[in-house]
C-alpha cells in the first residue's frame, strides 16, 4: 500500500513540474496582458526566479515581459519608500 501511495504522489508531482515548466505554462495565457497580470501576483524574487527559468527554455519575449513586469514592481516599490519618509 504504502508504494502505491509513493507511486501516485510522484505521479502528481510529476504532472505539476510538467504543468508548471514555462513552455508549457505559457500556453494557457492567450495574449501579452495576460501573461503580464498573471506575473504581477508574484514578488521582484519570484519575477527573478522565472526570468532564469524562462531564460533556459529560450522564451525571449516572455523574459522581456518577466522584466518589465519587474521594473513596474521595482519602481513601485521605490515611490512607496519615498513617500513613508
């Protein structure tokens, strides 16, 4: 019993990291806004962790819009310091 709960664990696992790779991830965004408000939801770190993913697969233009994503956190984050002080 016990092999056949480690065998469907590693299945589900298996199909997340096949789900979550970005080739794959990028399908299910069907334009540029898309794909940007879905990078949005994560932080500068999470941004800097897919841009490396991103750019071992060779997915370019979505690394291009991973930054831009990035800069618009940055900056934000930049004007709301300056406004505490």
């Amino acid at each position: 019993m016990a092999k056949k709960k480690k065998k469907d664990i590693d299945s589900i696992i298996e199909a997340l990291e096949e789900l979550i790779k970005p080739t794959n991830l990028i399908k299910h965004f069907k334009t540029d806004k898309e794909f940007k408000d879905w990078a949005r939801e994560g932080t500068v770190k999470d941004l800097e962790s897919a841009i490396k993913l991103f750019e071992k697969d060779e997915l370019y233009e979505h690394c291009k819009l991973l930054l831009e994503v990035k800069k618009e956190k940055e900056n934000w984050n930049t004007k709301k310091k300056k406004k505490r002080k």
